[in-house]
C-alpha cells in the first residue's frame, strides 16, 4: 500500500482504530456542503474523536483548524494527523489507550 497516499493513510488509520476494543470509526464523506469537516469520525472508548489526515509535510487549511477548534471547545478530542503512529500518541496523550 502506498503511504504516501492521504487515501492509504485514512484506510491504515481506520484499520487500527476499529481494531481497538470499544472503538468505532468512519471515513466522513465531504461535499461542498460539507467542506472543511474533518475526514474520519470515531468513538474511541466512549469518546468522541474526529481526526483531519494530511500526507506528512502537510497541514490542515485555516477552515479544517476552525472547525477541528469548534469541536475541541465542545469536548471532542482533535488532531491533525499523518499516521497511525500520530493517531496512538494522541489517544495515549488523552488516556484512550496505553
């Protein structure tokens, strides 16, 4: 699989997280009407995760970091991801895994 890819990075982070007990997770489909949301939604042990992937070097444009803000300041656990490695430090940063 290709890594350098942000489809192959969401599918290998949607493995990992659904892979998890207690975890559930989406690739969230955009559109125009839906433009800046963040391109996985997850459950990870009772919480709610919602994650932006960028290829490594990347980063979220200042609309993605808006909405991902929003999210935050209602309680949802964010980042701005470009691997598995990434997703795994930020659940160990909020005690979703060990």
């Amino acid at each position: 699989m290709d890594t350098s890819r942000e489809s192959a990075i969401v599918h290998s982070i949607l493995k990992y997280i659904k892979g998890l007990p207690r975890c559930y997770a989406e690739k969230t489909n955009g559109n125009s009407f839906k433009s800046g949301q963040p391109d996985i939604d997850a459950v990870v042990a009772g919480r709610a995760v919602k994650l932006e992937v960028k290829r490594p070097g990347q980063d979220a444009t200042p609309l993605q970091k808006r909405i991902l803000e929003t999210w935050a300041l209602a309680g949802c656990i964010t980042g701005v991801v470009t691997s598995v490695e990434d997703v795994k430090t930020l659940f160990k940063n909020h005690g979703l895994v060990r």
